[in-house]
C-alpha cells in the first residue's frame, strides 16, 4: 500500500457507529472517528471534501435503500462502510437477507471509489457479546470475503482486546467513548497507508476492580436509561433514527452535499465547515 498517500474526499455509511453517538460535544452534535478522519484528512489535501451520510439506528436493508446509492454518486477517493452490526442484535436476525444486502451494498459501491474501507465492528466485554458473537462472527467473514472478492480494505476493530475494554465504552454500552472514537479513527487511518501518529490497541491502564455494589447500580440505571426504551422501540417497531437524514444529507431535494474546511490549517469540528457548492464533485 502506498505510504503517506493523499486522499482528497471520504464519505462515510452506516448507522450510530459511524454517525458518532456518545462523541457529543458542546453544542449537542456528534462528532465520531469518521469526522476526525475527516479533519485529519483534509489538513494533507487542499479542497478536501467530506460527506457523513450514516445515520442511528439504521439496519443493513436501510443502509442499503437509504445511503449507498448516494454514496456511489459522489465518486470519493474513499468511502467507509460499516453496517449489519444491528441486524445481528435483533432476536429475530435472518442471516442470509444481511449477507445479500451487504453483498449488494459493496458491489455497488467498490466500482464508485478508489478506497472501499470495510470493518470488523467493536463490541463491548459482557454477556450481550457473548450472546451475539455467533452472529457477529458470521457477519464478519462476510465482510472478509467481500473483501477479497473486490478489493476492499478491512479495519478489524473486533481483533483489537483494548477496543473490548468496557471503559471505552459509553454507559449505554452500545457506543464507543471520545476514546474509543479516536482510536477508531486511528485504526482506518494507518489501514488507508498513512504514517501512524499513536497505538490505537494500547490497552488502557489497569485500575481496581469496580465494587460489587457499584456495578449493581449500574446496571440498573443502564437498565432503566437505556435498555428499556431500546426494548420499547423494538415492540413498537421505532427506530431512533426515524425521521433523521445524515448529516451531509439534503432530505427534501433526496441528495447528498459535501462540505469542506474553511482553513485547512485548523479544521476545526466538521459542523463548522463550509457547504459545497454543487451537488457532484
């Protein structure tokens, strides 16, 4: 792979994963390893453009109706996709539709890129992993062989022990910290060819063990904040990402929009950059 390669756009697909939830900053939006791929990116490529397209919640079928197509039409240097991790969570989760769906997905957008970046998702230490591994196993050989078959290059987040620490881990547990963010966005990085800038599988350093007592009022509370209203909208056939577009996404014209530093010198977080003009590059 060529080293300290140049790359002039990315977009990125999927679900919460690659939208940023739990990275908030200070002005309520999310941030994410795709954004600070993103601004890492643009500080070696003058007129460098981006467009995050994914979106919370998202299953594969989604992802595939919803973005792909959009993505394919831009034509970037590289595009990320990560998705079918939320189909396999699902109690009922056929299998063989998330591998159709995702071979559909990669097809079309290999041909639309120069760099297709796939990866074999994180997941938290715990006994929902444990319980989903089978699922999650099977869905990443898929993205392997996938892989190979077009020529895709593969992040393998999920081979990473630090990654499983629960403390890079938000208290919903279902989505990385800032932490976590970072060192995703690390990982892609060297993957694309770049000079890495850290170890993005350091393990965190070794503390106590948290207290027996402690963990019970955690797990409540994660209970009653998190896991009850992911329950309910399952029963109820909601989607937290009902009724949101992606962020570089024009819902009413149904067209995707990059967007760009105003000075590439200091990026600055992407929901401060410019509006491209034009809808293609």
């Amino acid at each position: 792979m060529e080293m300290n390669a140049s790359y002039t756009s990315l977009v990125a697909v999927g679900d919460s994963f690659t939208e940023g939830m739990s990275d908030l900053l200070p002005d309520g939006s999310y941030r994410g390893w795709a954004d600070v791929l993103a601004g890492r990116l643009a500080a070696r490529a003058p007129g460098f453009r981006y467009a995050n397209l994914a979106v919370r919640g998202k299953l594969i079928r989604q992802i595939v109706t919803e973005q792909v197509d959009a993505a394919a039409s831009m034509q970037a240097d590289v595009v990320t996709l990560v998705g079918g991790l939320n189909d396999t969570l699902r109690p009922k989760c056929d299998m063989g539709m998330v591998r159709g769906q995702l071979e559909e997905a990669v097809e079309r957008l290999a041909p639309s890129c120069k760099k297709l970046v796939l990866m074999r998702s994180p997941g938290r230490n715990g006994p929902v992993m444990e319980r989903f591994r089978p699922r999650m196993e099977e869905l990443f050989s898929l993205v392997d062989e996938l892989a190979d078959r077009h020529g895709a290059l593969v992040v393998d987040l999920y081979g990473a022990p630090a990654l499983g620490d629960p403390r890079l881990w938000d208290v919903d547990r279902l989505h990385l910290t800032a932490d976590g963010h970072r060192r995703v966005a690390e990982a892609v990085w060297q993957t694309l060819g770049l000079p890495a800038e850290n170890d993005w599988q350091t393990p965190l350093p070794a503390t106590a063990p948290v207290r027996w007592a402690t963990r019970r009022v955690d797990d409540l509370r994660f209970a009653r904040q998190h896991l009850a209203p992911w329950i309910g909208r399952r029963l109820t056939g909601r989607s937290s990402g009902d009724g949101r577009a992606g962020a570089q996404f024009n819902a009413e014209l149904g067209k995707p929009f990059w967007v760009t530093p105003e000075d590439i010198l200091t990026p600055g977080p992407v929901a401060t950059w410019l509006r491209v003009n034009g809808d293609q590059p």
